[in-house]
C-alpha cells in the first residue's frame, strides 16, 4: 500500500466514491460521465494504491471489501471538504444557475414549496428544482449521493444523522364543498361524528389518524368512508359528496367552491422541517436556498 498522498489522484476518490453508492462498475461510469473501460482502470489503479481487490464481482454487480467500506466515509467527507474549498465563498442568486432537488409530499409541495418557488423565479431566476417524493428507506442515502439537497420532513420523521430545522408548526381544519348541508353552520361535535369522512393516509390503508386519536381521548369515533394516499384527489372528492374532510390549515388556504371551519376537537397537529446532510451543511448556495426556503414557509 501506498502511504504517499501526492501520489494519489483526487479523480480515483471520486471513482471509489461512486463504486461504493453504485456496487457496478456501469453505472459508476454513467454517473461520473466515463466510459466502462476507464472506470475499470481507475479500479485497478486504487486496488494498487490500496494494496486491496476493494470490490468482489457478484452476479448482481459488485461488493466492496471491508477495507473498501472502511474507506466510504473517510472518502465522502474528503470530496465535500473539496467541494466547499471549490465553492466562491460568496453565492450570488441572480447569477446562479444550479438545479435544486427537493423531496416532498403533496402537502409540502403545496404549503412549502409553491411559496418558494414564487420568490426564488424573482430573487434567482436561473435556479432550477427539481422536486422528487419522499422516499424514508432511501432518504440517508439519497442525501450523502447527492441524489437530492434537501428533504420536506417532520421532527420525528427526521433521521437523526442529518442536518434539521423547523420552518413552521401546522393546524388542522374541517373543509367540505360550498354548498354542504352543514356549511356555514356551527359544526357541532355531534354533526362531526356523524358525517361521513375522508382520511389522507400516506400508507393508503389505514381508516386511523391524528382526528381519532382525538376523538378517543374524549370517548367519540367517527365514520371514515374513504382512504386516499394522496391530498391531490380531496378537493375532487368533496366537491362531489357529502363528505368531510380533517385537513391542515395550509391545505385549505384559497380552495375555490369549499367550505373551511375548526374542528369542534382539539387535534394535535404537527411541525414542518426541513433536513439536509452535513455534505452541503456548509455550501454557500445551499444555505442561500435553505434560508429562503424559511423565509417564504414563514410568511405564508
């Protein structure tokens, strides 16, 4: 092994880095842009550097060695240290051009997002985002490649290796059309109880949510006739029933042809944050975007 570090070329780092989040040698290269061949070379020539076949070839790809995955932190920190150095130490938006990847739920999308991007098309027209859904199993992951800069969460969605902050804390409000027999009224608790509900499950089969909890604690249940996984679909669904739907206060802002009152319980409702790995933690354009990102969530 070689112990030399002016020996070693930082462009191998970057191949080792994507050999370790890829496990093939094939989409290493699609990611870093290079042909199979060459990446191969640049594997012999770390396997020489580190005296270690680093990677075991498997049906499926490739496996890294446990020298290998020694080395897949150490490596990462090394190229986002690089990365910030490479960085001007000023970010200016007007100027900018970068894609910015968020991953989002539909709620987010509309209470956090929409606002955002109203305000960067303004303060940084060439800024470009991309916005992909959550995904929990990959979230870590995601973020340590760079597959997305920064995550729509909640505290205790939040894994405990990234970066938080909270942008706001959310209510809940009862929504149903315009023309319901019951909008406009007093919605007492009985009338709640009876109406027949929606319920947004992001799992899409629970009948149970934050509004039964409620209505337990107090010894009432509801009738949930509808699960949906998604916000998107409410608006439609209301609009043609008698339903009601429990919904957080920012799902609810400027619906055209709906009905919006409290709910006639106390519901616990929740925080919205926003999470990042420490790879971009001190990146001037991140913390530009993350900074307007609190900004325009606070003054919704």
């Amino acid at each position: 092994m070689k112990t030399d570090i002016r020996t070693l070329d930082l462009n191998l780092l970057k191949t080792l880095d994507a050999l370790l989040d890829e496990r093939s040698v094939t989409r290493a290269a699609a990611r870093l842009s290079l042909t199979q061949p060459a990446v191969s070379g640049m594997l012999n020539r770390l396997r020489d550097y580190f005296d270690d076949p680093l990677f075991i070839r498997v049906p499926h790809g490739i496996v890294p060695t446990t020298r290998a995955e020694a080395l897949a932190a150490p490596v990462k920190r090394i190229l986002a240290d690089i990365d910030v150095l490479l960085q001007p130490t000023e970010f200016d938006p007007l100027s900018a051009s970068l894609t910015f990847t968020l991953a989002a739920t539909d709620y987010a999308l509309r209470a956090v997002v929409v606002p955002f991007i109203a305000a960067l098309k303004v303060q940084a027209p060439a800024v470009r985002v991309r916005v992909v859904p959550v995904e929990p199993d990959r979230l870590v992951s995601q973020l340590e490649q760079g597959k997305i800069d920064l995550a729509l969460l909640t505290p205790h969605t939040t894994p405990d290796e990234l970066h938080s902050r909270a942008l706001y804390d959310e209510t809940y409000v009862c929504m149903m059309r315009a023309d319901h027999p019951n909008a406009g009224k007093s919605l007492t608790l009985e009338r709640f109880c009876a109406l027949e509900h929606v319920l947004v499950s992001y799992e899409g089969e629970s009948f149970h949510g934050v509004t039964d909890d409620a209505l337990a604690r107090i010894g009432r249940t509801r009738y949930i006739g509808l699960s949906v996984s998604s916000f998107l679909v409410l608006p439609e669904v209301l609009a043609i029933s008698d339903m009601l739907a429990v919904v957080p206060a920012r799902m609810a802002e400027n619906r055209q042809g709906m009905w919006v009152g409290e709910a006639p319980v106390d519901i616990a409702g929740f925080t919205k944050s926003m999470a990042w790995h420490g790879r971009t933690h001190r990146n001037p354009a991140q913390a530009w975007l993350r900074g307007l990102l609190l900004e325009t969530s606070q003054r919704v």
